[in-house]
C-alpha cells in the first residue's frame, strides 16, 4: 500500500514575539496561511523495520535530522510499532526559507502513516506527536488559516474564506531560525498586532490584513541580509497590496487581489531573483 500527501508551504501573515519561555523558547503570536506550494510526502510500507528516507533534492537530509523521519520515528515509537517506512519527498518548496518546507513534510509524514496503519487519530492527536518534531509541525497538520500561539503548539483554526493571489520570492541564500532567534533583543521587538489580523480575516477584509502585515523577525534578517528590502521594495513597486517576508526569512511574500498584476510583478522580479512562484491560498 502506498500514501501520498501534500505538504503545503506557509506564509505568516503576522508575527510578533511575545517574551522568553522558561524552556527557551520564544512566547510567539502569529496568523499562519497555507500556499498551495507543495512538496508530495509518498510513504510505502517496508519489510524490515527501518525509515528510509529518500528525496528528488540533494537538499533533503536522507538520514534522522529530516523532520520527517523524526516523525515517523515518533509515531513509531508512541504505537510500538515495528514496521518499517519508505518516505519519498518530492521537494518543490525552498529550503531553509521560511516556508515551513521540513514541518510541512513531517505533518504530511503523520497524516499519511495515521492512513497507513489506521490509528485513526484526530487532529488534534496528531498535532500533539507533532510538537516533538518541531514548532511548526502542529499548525501544518492542520493547514489553512490560523492564529498560532506559544511556540507553536497552540493552533486556532480561523475561518478560510479569503481569496487571494501570492508571489514568493527566494533569495539565493538560506536563513537559519536558530541564528536569527538567537539576535531577538525582547526590548526591541516591533510588535505585530495580531488581534487586529484575527478580526480582519474573520471579516473576510483584505485591505485591513495588507495595511496590517507584520513580522517581528523581519527587521533582525534584513539587518543580515538587506537584500530582502530590495525584494520588498521591487514588489511593492510592482503593485503588491501587501509585502512581508515569512517566518525568519529570507522569502518575501506578496499579495494580490488579482492574478494578472500578479504575473505582472512575477516578470518584474524574475531578473532579480531566479526562485520565485506565483501562488494561490488554501
């Protein structure tokens, strides 16, 4: 038997940093939203029991630092189960871009083992082995629109009425999360009001989330990389309606109510970066 699943990447509509956690982590606030850039998790049951990782992108770890492999490793180990996994991971989204590409992976890695050996979890189960993987894991078990809270075990689903256009837009290099949280200065964040977010999606009001898109990450990557403004301002130039970079960068997002200005921006910042895709919401 053979599971295949698609592993949508995310944009963050909003996000602020709340404070320090005693765990370490940061206290986050966020909308999140899926893009229908996907990556396809196909899982096949093996003889012997063993994960095997295997991947079209020599990007892709083959071995157990993939976040889909932790999952199944997880999910294995929670059941007792003794079966073994090929996992295939059909790579389209950008690594290390802020597009929850690896947590993606390793929700779609529990939603297809769920179907394979019919554990017949809820969501809200599967969520929960997904906070051992990673902080993104549980909001992309459940995809859509949410409001997203502590590091990310907290997923309130909102409601998933809007209707827009995306461009993505990857720059040549990779951002490392933990890098870019380790410079977070708590004193110093410029805080996203995500209430105001919540209330415009719920109201269905897209001008209220374009004049509203915040990320208290931001301005620490551009700092690192300024060639994230460029980015921004190229689109912005282009006729966006709103432009925000996601999660800890370095992708910049782009959204439009359109989707012939929003070929248009794609051909304006083709010549500026190669990585870029034109995309709708989930």
């Amino acid at each position: 038997m053979e599971i295949t699943e698609k592993a949508p990447a995310k944009i963050n509509l909003g996000l602020d940093i709340i404070g320090k956690r005693s765990d370490g982590f940061h206290e986050l606030d966020m909308i999140m939203a899926s893009v229908d850039l996907a990556d396809r998790i196909t899982i096949k049951e093996l003889d012997r029991d063993k994960i095997v990782i295997k991947s079209n992108s020599i990007s892709v770890p083959q071995n157990s630092k993939n976040h889909a492999y932790k999952a199944a490793q997880v999910i294995k180990r929670e059941f007792n189960i003794k079966k073994g996994v090929e996992i295939f991971i059909h790579k389209i989204t950008p690594v290390a871009a802020g597009l929850a590409g690896g947590s993606s992976d390793a929700a779609a890695t529990l939603r297809a083992l769920n179907t394979l050996w019919n554990l017949q979890l809820s969501k809200e189960e599967l969520a929960k082995l997904g906070e051992e993987v990673g902080s993104d894991v549980p909001y992309c078990v459940y995809g859509g629109i949410a409001r997203v809270g502590g590091r990310g075990e907290i997923v309130n689903p909102l409601p998933n009425n809007l209707n827009y256009w995306v461009v993505l837009v990857k720059p040549e290099f990779g951002v490392s999360t933990p890098a870019v949280f380790k410079k977070v200065r708590l004193d110093s964040v410029k805080h996203a009001n995500i209430d105001i977010l919540e209330e415009a999606v719920i109201n269905k009001n897209m001008d209220i989330i374009n004049e509203n898109l915040a990320n208290s990450l931001e301005p620490i990557t551009v700092n690192m990389h300024p060639e994230i403004l460029k980015i921004k301002q190229v689109l912005s130039e282009a006729g966006a309606d709103g432009v925000l970079m996601s999660g800890s960068g370095p992708t910049v997002f782009a959204i439009f109510d359109k989707k012939s200005r929003a070929e248009r921006a794609v051909n304006s910042i083709k010549g500026f970066c190669k990585e870029v895709y034109l995309v709708r919401n989930l």
